[in-house]
C-alpha cells in the first residue's frame, strides 16, 4: 500500500480524497491536513470537478482523530510551531462549510474527534451501521474542539454537552439525529455506491444528482426515535445542573431504578477525566450557544493554543497514549479543588470577530 497518508484520485468529474493510515485509524498529522487543503483547494478551482468524495482506504476507521500524540511528542521535544496545528487544523474543518462544490463523506466505522469535524461540515455525510461516533477529548485532558463548540451547542438540550463531557460514542441512528450525518447507507453497498459514482451522469446541477444518487442508497429510517432522543429527559434532568460539579452531584444522587446504571456510567466517564478540561468543555458549551461558527473556530484555537502550556492534554496523552499506564495524574485531582479563575484565564482576552 502506498506511503501517502491521503491518496487523491480522479475519476467522472470527481477528485477522491482517501486517508491512507490505516495502522494509526487514519489520524490526522499535519502533512495530512496541509495536503487535503491544498487539493480541496484546487478541486475547488478546476472546472472539470463536479463535487469530492471523502472516504478511507480501510474499513476499520474513517478517522479516530488527530494525531494527539505526535503532536505532543513534538511539544516535549520543543518544536515550538507545533501548536500551529490547531490552526490548520480548524481552517481546514471550516473550509469544508462553505465550498462551493458538494463534498461527500463516507463515514464508515469510528469517526471521532478530528475526524467528525473533519466531516461535519460537508455537504452529504453518510454513516453505515459500523459507524460510531464521539468527541472523547475530554479523557485526554483536553475540550471538544474542531468546531464542537458549534455543533455541540445547537443539538437539542443539553444533549451536546453530554456528549461533550461523557464522551459518549453513538450509533448511525444517533448519528443521524444529531446532524452529524445526513444519510445512512449498507456498508455492503459501499462498494456499488463507489461504482454509481463513477458512472453517474452529471446534468446541471451536481448537488441535486448526488441526492438522486444517495436516495437510492439510503436505509429507511426506524419509526422509533433515536436512542439519544429517548434519553432526553434524563439527560435533561441531570447536565442541565449549571455546573460540572452539579451535574456530578446530580449523577451521585441516582442509586436506583432504571437510570442508575446510566448515571453510573455517566459517573466513571466523568471521574475519569480532567477537572480543568470538564469545567472548560462546560464553559465552551454554553459561550459556543450564542456564538456563529467562526467564532466558536477561533475561541478554539485561541484555548488550544494555551492549552499545550496551561492544559492537561500533554499528561492525558502520556497517559492513554504514551505510557499508556492509564493512570493521568490531573491537577488538580478533583472539581472542588479547581480553581474558577484558572478556568477564566484561558478566555481572557479573546475578542470575537
């Protein structure tokens, strides 16, 4: 197999973008993101291009992220510019809100953190029934990022924040439901969707030839609501506290009945992670409410930028990555030692617009 991390291929007016790092669940480096930013770009520009296909070149992942771990071996070494990643990165996931061709993405299998945003914003976002779905930062010690800010806060309640403090992995149902995808397809049919795609008759209007395309694909939907929707209530009931620290008491009080094992649940995911990346994954939340995208984009990367220095990503990935002894030392250890103003200090400063 070639040693291109994305392979790019073109075929019946459209360019194929492949992430090709199938041992490392196609995460994104750098030169991967430089790479699809430029082709983007002069897919974007070339007049023989109907539209882009996103897809992976293993059935394992789309993509599980970005590369965490090569970008903090690079912070221990003191490659300083390595934080101009979340930069790139973000321009990147922002790009692909507004280009002015139709991108599909074919999101079999995990699509998480790097690469849901990576996705989230094109045009058709296809899941299988192999896809699972998550925005996990939070157990490395960092916040919901590459646009999370966004999309997180405009899902229905508190349901985003959830996601976003849990790190909850979903299904395509809930998938669907979330807006992170926008059709489901067979993974068996993967195969002869790639192949309609390659012969599909292009008439004036692409983006209305891939729907007729996709509709012929698509899995009916179930009658029974998502099992995200379902849950709503409790989830109502409990993350929409006002704080971490209430939501985590609220959690404490639930020691029987049917969401006992939930809350449980929602406990040991919570207590797993970092305090400080919580209670900032809480504040990005409800800023990123009444935030437009660019904004939510740069307060990212305005927090991401600090975060290397001032954050607990560096002991997370150490941690679950590195060291992989699965035992982060977070400081401080638990939310009532959390300083407020240590929170604040990452915002301060920051100017929208």
């Amino acid at each position: 197999m070639s040693e291109n991390p994305v392979l790019f291929e073109s075929a019946n007016g459209l360019a194929h973008f492949v992430l090709n790092r199938p041992a490392a669940l196609n995460a994104l480096n750098a030169r991967m993101i430089s790479d699809i930013a430029r082709n983007l770009s002069n897919a974007m520009a070339d007049a023989s291009v109907r539209a882009v296909v996103l897809r992976s070149s293993s059935p394992r992942a789309f993509c599980a992220g970005g590369d965490v771990r090569a970008l903090v071996l690079d912070w221990r070494e003191g490659v300083e510019d390595c934080v101009d990643y979340f930069g790139q990165e973000y321009t990147l996931d922002h790009e692909f809100y507004s280009t002015p061709k139709p991108v599909v993405s074919l999101l079999d299998s995990i699509t998480m953190g790097g690469g849901l945003g990576l996705a989230r914003g094109t045009t058709f976002r296809v899941v299988t029934e192999r896809t699972r779905m998550a925005m996990p930062e939070t157990r490395i010690g960092f916040f919901p990022d590459v646009g999370a800010t966004h999309f997180l806060s405009r899902l229905p309640g508190h349901t985003g924040l959830y996601l976003g403090l849990t790190g909850t992995e979903v299904g395509p149902r809930d998938a669907l439901y979330c807006g992170f995808a926008n059709y489901q397809v067979a993974s068996d049919d993967l195969p002869a969707l790639l192949e309609a795609l390659d012969t599909l008759e292009w008439t004036g209007n692409a983006r209305a030839d891939l729907v007729r395309l996709l509709e012929g694909f698509r899995v009916p939907e179930s009658s029974e609501p998502a099992p995200l929707e379902q849950l709503s209530p409790a989830i109502e009931a409990h993350f929409s506290k006002g704080s971490v620290l209430a939501i985590r008491d609220s959690l404490r009080d639930v020691t029987s009945g049917p969401l006992a094992d939930w809350a449980g649940e929602c406990l040991e995911r919570l207590e797993a992670c970092s305090p400080l990346a919580l209670v900032v994954t809480h504040e990005l939340w409800t800023r990123g409410r009444e935030m437009p995208l660019a904004d939510c984009f740069a307060l990212e990367e305005y927090l991401a930028r600090q975060w290397l220095e001032g954050g607990e990503m560096v002991e997370g990935v150490r941690a679950l990555l590195i060291d992989k002894d699965r035992t982060p030392r977070w400081s401080p250890p638990t939310l009532e030692a959390l300083d407020p103003a240590r929170v604040a200090a990452f915002f301060e400063g920051f100017s929208a617009g």
